[in-house]
C-alpha cells in the first residue's frame, strides 16, 4: 500500500502460510474405440475426450453394447478353428458360425473396467459400430485424437482395448509409445493372438520383437487373455445366431444329416426362416374379408427369430453347444480394460506406490491359457528385459494378477510399474505447483518457499509410505541454490535449477524365508 494521507484505519492481511502442492492426478485413462454413438445432447463427440464416471454414463453419451451378428451353416467336414464350430464325426456333420458384423469390444471392456474398481475415466469414440478401427485410425485422425489427449491434463494412462482386433495392433502402441516423449502417460497393452484370420503361434515373441524399445518403461502388458462373465445366456439371441436368410431358398435348404426333410425340426426351421424372409403377414381388412399382406414390425421380426433360436436351444444339442461357443467367444477379451480398473482402485485404496499386482480380477472365469511358473519365468525375466506379466488361477485364492514389471525389465530404475508410476506423479505434482514461481526473482527467498514447498510434499507422501526411509531425511532430499545447484551464469540466463532424490518403495517381488534347525536350549 502507499503512503498514507488520510487519516482512518487501514487493514493489511498477510498470508500465513506458504503455497502448497496439489497432487497431480495418477489413474485417470482414456479408452480409444468403436461406440453406438458418440452425442452429447446434439453435439458431436467423434474424437473428443468425454469424462464419465460409469457405465450407466457411457451409455448415455456413446449408447450400449453392439449386436453381433452370426451367420449359421451347416458342414460336412470338421472346421480348423473349432473356436466358432460344433462338429460330429459319427454322423460327419456339424454346425459353424461365421462373424457377419464388425467386431466391435470397446462395451464389453468398459463393463470390465468398472467393474475392476474403475472410476473416472475418459472415452473417446473414433467411429460406430458399422466401421473397422483400422479404417477409421489413420494419420489425420490420429494426430487429431492425440491433441484432444494433451488438451486434458488429468489424463494419465491410455488404453485401447480393441486394437488387438485389427492388423495394425503393433503401429497403434508404436503411437501410445511416442505420446509418452512428454513422460506424464502410463499405455496398457495387449499380447494379439491372432493377424487377421491367422491364429500367431508365439505371441508373446512376436509382441515382444514388434514393440520396438521406444519409452518402452511407461507401459505395462499383460498375458494371457480373459473368458470373462460379462455376455450371458441370454444375451445371445435370433439376432445374434442367424441363418443366411438373404441367400435362403426353400427348394434347397437342407439340414443333412442332422435332420431329414421330411422330420419335424426340419420343417419346423424351414416354414419359420420362410416367414423371416417374407418378411410380412397375413390380415384381414375392415371387413373381416379380404386378407392382405403387410410387413412385419421390426418388433414382431425380432420375436420370430428369437422363438426360432428358442426351439433350436431346446431341441437342437449341436446348436445349443455352438451358442455356448459364441458366446464364450464374446466373452474373451484382452486384460488392458481390467488392468485399468484394477490400477485404479489401488490408486485409490493404497496408493500409486503400491505394485498393482496380488489383486484378484473380478468378472473373469479363468485366464484362457494356463500360466504356471515355468512359462512365468521367461515372461517375468527375459533375456530382452521385456517383461510380460501374468494373470494367474491359484487354488483357494482365485485369479490374480501375479507381475508388477514395465516393459524395461532390465533397468533397474524403471522395472516396477509402481516406482515409474510414483516418479511421473511426484513430477507432475512438482512441476505444475512450480508454474506459479516463473518470472519470480531468481533469488534466496524464491528458492526457500520453492524448497519449503517440495519437501512439505515429499513429507506428505514419505508418512503415507510412497517413500522408503526411517525418516525423512533418508526418504527424501531437495536441493536448490547459488553454489549447489546454481551458477551465478544461470542465474543470469534466468534458470532456475533444483535438485530432488527421492527413494521410491519397491515391491518385494521375490521372499525367501530360510529355516534352520538349531540345538535345544531348554
């Protein structure tokens, strides 16, 4: 205040207390995928990050689950991929279903998310269910949606749970991977088992040699894949399994060998797919005379092949089989989405400290390969360091993720997904209650409030154990100022330079406990 001139009284307030760190934000994701739609109100979010905070959200602004489509046919010879096919060779016949829709899991995967323990979180659509995220993830809107990402500051981990559908799976994490340069983003990534409709043989090599070593410890993969609970019964349909009712002509349907034409359940099929086709109705007029034919609703089609799917589930043992079969195949889903959620309630619960591993995964039946600790061995410590780590059914416990490594596994500053993750949180925090400081005189009273500032964070964190140290000046140090982290040159180009060691907690990944007898005393 300036001088004073007229006489009364003049209140002054001073601050009692010197800024503080707000904790940056650590498990917030993005999910990049196909939805329903993507609307908020009348708004376009095509490309936009939407911040929900559950599934019922989603729904709201990218609509609900997709509805996949399969076509039935009868086979005389057994199928190779028996994944999607019933075959019996005493009567040499059997039943196949082919994926006529686009498969679309982005759904499936955000169910399995909250129900990891997921909260907020950010979805971005690129597409509906009609298009192939090969064809809609191109150059220009890569660099469009990865703008949209660096627009929003709570982001922290990315996830694109439906890349390994596409053959461009290993070009998508080559992208997340370069979006780590700025060091704030954490990528989860899947193992592909399959590049188009071949089955890979080595999936884990071949991920491990197509990954590249770029910013390799800001991600995470996990193996093996997930035959998850999230599709009922139920959920598959007349709408799901359905015959080639374009193509269907009476004249030449058949059966053979389940069912003759002169059976029952052959003409039962045969009259129902007739009506489907024909697509209307029989009606009488105003005067109860004149029968006329009108179009079926879409309400009454649906109900017509859902009686048919019905009928088959009960009198059909083949058909009901191949409705499990695809089923469990909508079921399978890569682990990224889980993880995610899982990531986030320990966040929450423990801490970004705490290694997201011995934690049960919810809405799974079992892994769909079996891990035991001779394959765990060479996915945890390969010779490459690139750690891949498992998820695992233990008897009376359950399924667990069971590795804590980043996929720099040979460095011994960033092995453990909890020590990068704690390190990309202290310098988030740091660095942005640092803006208010810029253009501040370069001067000893900035580098005492800046100090101050720092370690009164670094306290914070060393008493919830994010740092290891009986006290905490084993836990934490800070440094700043002329002579120890300054010349009087950099202070004349205007920088300012500080100095933080922390000793971040590792997790005890290996225990071994030593027994030995020792000579009675009493």
């Amino acid at each position: 205040m300036g001088e004073y001139k007229t006489p009364g009284v003049y209140i002054k307030e001073k601050n009692a207390f010197p800024n503080s760190i707000v904790e940056a934000e650590t498990a917030i994701p993005v999910f990049i995928g196909l939805t329903e739609k993507a609307l908020n109100g009348t708004d376009s979010l095509d490309f936009k990050p939407m911040k929900i905070s559950s599934i019922t959200e989603y729904t709201k602004y990218f609509g609900g689950a997709p509805a996949p489509q399969f076509i039935l046919s009868v086979i005389n010879d057994a199928d190779a991929d028996k994944t999607l096919s019933v075959y019996d060779a005493t009567i040499n016949g059997g039943l196949k279903a082919t994926l006529k829709s686009k498969l679309c899991t982005l759904y499936y995967n955000m169910v399995m998310f909250f129900a990891n323990g997921g909260g907020t979180c950010y979805v971005i659509s690129i597409g509906n269910y009609e298009k192939n995220l090969s064809d809609v993830y191109t150059d220009k809107s890569k660099e469009t949606i990865f703008s949209n990402i660096k627009k929003v500051q709570d982001i922290t981990m990315l996830v694109v749970p439906e890349a390994v559908n596409v053959d461009t799976c290993m070009n998508i994490y080559t992208d997340l991977l370069n979006l780590c340069d700025s060091k704030k983003y954490f990528v989860l990534l899947d193992i592909p088992l399959k590049k188009g409709n071949k089955i890979i043989d080595k999936p884990i090599e071949t991920f491990r040699e197509a990954i590249g070593t770029n910013n390799i410890s800001y991600a995470a993969a996990y193996y093996p894949w997930l035959e998850t609970s999230v599709l009922s019964d139920n959920d598959i349909t007349g709408k799901t399994l359905t015959w080639d009712i374009e193509n269907f002509n009476p004249d030449t349907f058949s059966l053979a060998p389940f069912y003759n034409v002169d059976s029952d359940v052959y003409k039962f099929i045969k009259d129902a797919l007739s009506a489907i086709k024909k697509g209307t109705k029989t009606v009488l007029d105003k005067d109860g005379k004149t029968p006329q034919e009108v179009p079926l609703t879409k309400n009454e089609l649906s109900q017509m092949e859902n009686d048919l799917h019905n009928a088959l589930m009960q009198n059909w043992p083949e058909y009901q089989l191949l409705a499990k079969k695809v089923k469990d195949y909508l079921n399978l889903l890569p682990p990224s989405a889980a993880m995610a959620g899982i990531y986030t309630m320990v966040d929450n619960t423990r801490g970004v400290w705490k290694a997201p591993a011995n934690v049960s995964v919810n809405y799974v039946n079992k892994p769909s390969e079996v891990i035991d600790n001779k394959t765990q061995e060479e996915m945890n410590v390969p010779m490459d360091g690139k750690a891949v780590n498992a998820i695992r059914s233990f008897v009376g416990e359950g399924i667990k993720v069971w590795g804590a490594r980043t996929l720099n596994g040979n460095s011994l500053d960033w092995r453990y997904i909890n020590v990068r993750r704690t390190m990309t949180f202290l310098e988030e925090s740091v660095k942005n209650a640092a803006r208010a400081y810029v253009f501040e005189p370069n001067d000893a009273n900035t580098w005492i409030n800046m100090k101050c500032m720092i370690e009164n964070f670094l306290r914070s964190v060393w008493k919830r154990g994010g740092l290891a140290g009986a006290s905490p000046e084993d836990a934490y140090e800070v440094h700043v100022g002329l002579g120890d982290t300054m010349t009087a040159e950099d202070i004349l180009e205007g920088i300012m330079r500080i100095t933080v060691l922390v000793a971040i907690s590792h997790p005890a990944e290996f225990i071994e406990i030593t027994f030995q007898q020792q000579m009675q005393k009493s």
